[in-house]
C-alpha cells in the first residue's frame, strides 16, 4: 500500500470543498445572461392565386395598422362578389313575392266594395223580415209573404259571408309558409355566400396587423403569386422580445410574469422585460451564447417580452440579462 502524505489528503479536501463552495455560491453581484432581440415576424398572403396588380410597400417602409400593403388582380373577385350580389336581390325579390297577398290592391278594393254592397243588402232583408214578421203577427201577412222575407234576409248573410271570405283570400300571402321558410332560407345563403365573396376581396388587397417594418417582399408587380404564398414580411413594433439562457441552477428564481433587466450596446440606460414563457427543457450552451464562462453549461430559454417604444430594438441584437 503506496503512503499518501498529510499534505497532500488536507490539499485534496480543501479542492473538494472549494469546488462545492463555488458550485452552490449565490449569484454574484452583476451576474449577467447572454441573449439576443428576437421579433415575431408576419408573413402576408393571399389565399388565392393570381397576378400582383399592385404592391404599395417596399422593404424597410415603416407601416401603421390598417396600411394597405399589395392587391391582386380584382377582376374575378369583383365578378363574384357582382353575381353574389344579384342571387342576393333575386332571393330577396322571391320571397317578398311570396310574402305580399295573393291581389293586388285594386282587386283587393273591388271586394272590399262588393263585401259593403253585401252589408248593406242584408240590411235591408233583416228590416224586410223584421216589419213582415210584425205584420204577420197581427194578421195582415200571410205565412208565404214571411217565409220569403226570411229568405232574402238569410241570402243577404250567405252573400255578406261569401264577400269577406273573397277578402280574406285576397290579403292572404301568395305563398304557404313552408314555401317562405324556404325563401327566406335562399336570401340568407344568398347573404353568406356575398359575404364570403366580399371577404375574397379584401383578403386579395389585405393591409398592416399592426404597426411595424417591412422586413422583406417577395414579389413584384405583374408576377404570378401562388395561393398562400407571402408577398410581405412585416416586422411589428409590438412583437420583440429578448430570448436568452439561463443556467440550470438559477432557473428556479425566475417565473412567467416576471420581469428582468436588460442592456445592450447603444441603448442606453438598463430597462426591464417581462418573461413571457421559460423553457420546460434543459439545453446546452448555444454557439450563439458561447464565451469563457458560459460554455458546456446547462441552461434554459427564457423568453421575455420587451415593452412598446417609438424605437423598437433591432432582432438578433445581443443583450445582457440581469436579474430583478
């Protein structure tokens, strides 16, 4: 058995200790994250294809909401959404028809006229037969002069009857009610399908999200664009965010909705982010990271949204992390 010396056992216990000090030391004052300016970008197409008619940006434009960025050629959408429009007004037309009464308004008068001549005749039969009936009472009618009486007066009814029912004919709807279900049904997929063609329409011609640069365009006036192909890139202002990496044993103090502090070259005094999503994986290093200190660790992404400013920072912008 080889004598290891004293020296040398209290040298090797003293490495161990030392290095489980530093491993479990608290972060130092000035600890820093690397990282970098990471955006959403918004890619900005058509759903269908055709011929660029028109591109009203060009790449490294600043753009608001609702700025109008390129448009297909329109000739078909417009077509469609013109023959939409007319089944629109034919559905329509058809089911107001089937909806007015089966006259029109002067024939509708004329049997209003005929119902008050009727009125007025059973007036006169029921007088008749009131003054015959006293007559007969008294004798000075005889039962045949009542009889006839009696008749006229239930035939003037028969034909007052008779004219309000022509009436009552004449304002009912001109078609039964499962057949203006049925037309009501055709004006309202008629009014779908000219809502889908008007959306056609601005979906060929579509304008900014939101607010932010043009990041690149990929296509030409008078190009042939595939459907679903972008046109545009758009960088928006509101979509930054720093991505940086945090070591294995620092990760546990950090949480969504915190914030942290950030700087980088030219951006002036530190400011703050609020972490948005932190990565349920461990990962080594990336190049993108690599230095002296930082390299073969484990860490984890954590991403943090960067507040809105009038100068929004540039991606791939490298950033040192601190926490808050």
């Amino acid at each position: 058995m080889i004598a290891i010396p004293k020296p040398l056992i209290g040298a090797g216990i003293l490495a161990l200790l030392g290095a489980a000090a530093w491993h479990n030391w608290p972060a130092a004052e000035g600890e820093s994250w690397l990282g970098y300016v990471e955006a959403e970008t918004i890619y900005v197409a058509a759903p269908v294809s055709g011929r660029l008619a028109a591109r009203a940006v060009e790449r490294g434009a600043s753009v608001v909401a609702g700025t109008p960025l390129f448009a297909l050629d329109p000739e078909t959408a417009d077509a469609e959404a013109a023959g939409a429009a007319a089944q629109v007004a034919a559905a329509s037309a058809q089911a107001v028809d089937l909806s007015d009464p089966r006259q029109r308004a002067p024939e509708i008068a004329a049997a209003r006229a005929a119902e008050a001549g009727a009125a007025a005749r059973l007036a006169r039969a029921s007088n008749d037969f009131d003054r015959m009936a006293a007559l007969a009472r008294q004798g000075f009618a005889s039962k045949a002069q009542l009889d006839a009486a009696r008749a006229a007066r239930d035939a003037g009814a028969s034909d007052l009857a008779a004219a309000q029912a022509q009436v009552a004919a004449g304002e009912m709807a001109a078609g039964r009610v499962a057949q203006q279900q049925a037309a009501r049904a055709q004006v309202a997929g008629a009014a779908a399908s000219l809502r889908a063609k008007r959306q056609r329409q601005r979906e060929i011609a579509p304008v900014a999200p939101e607010a932010g640069v043009i990041e690149q365009t990929y296509y030409n006036p008078g190009e042939w664009v595939p459907a679903n192909a972008p046109v545009v890139a758009v960088l928006p202002d509101a979509r930054r965010k720093l991505r940086f990496f945090v070591p294995q044993d620092r990760i546990a103090a950090l949480t969504p909705g915190g914030t942290v502090r950030f700087s980088c070259d030219g951006c002036g005094d530190a400011a703050t982010a609020r972490i948005s999503f932190i990565a349920p994986r461990a990962e080594f290093s990336p190049p993108v990271i690599y230095s002296d200190r930082a390299r073969a660790k484990l860490v984890f992404l954590v991403e943090a949204m960067l507040p809105a400013s009038a100068k929004p920072l540039p991606p791939g912008l490298p950033v040192e992390v601190t926490p808050r």
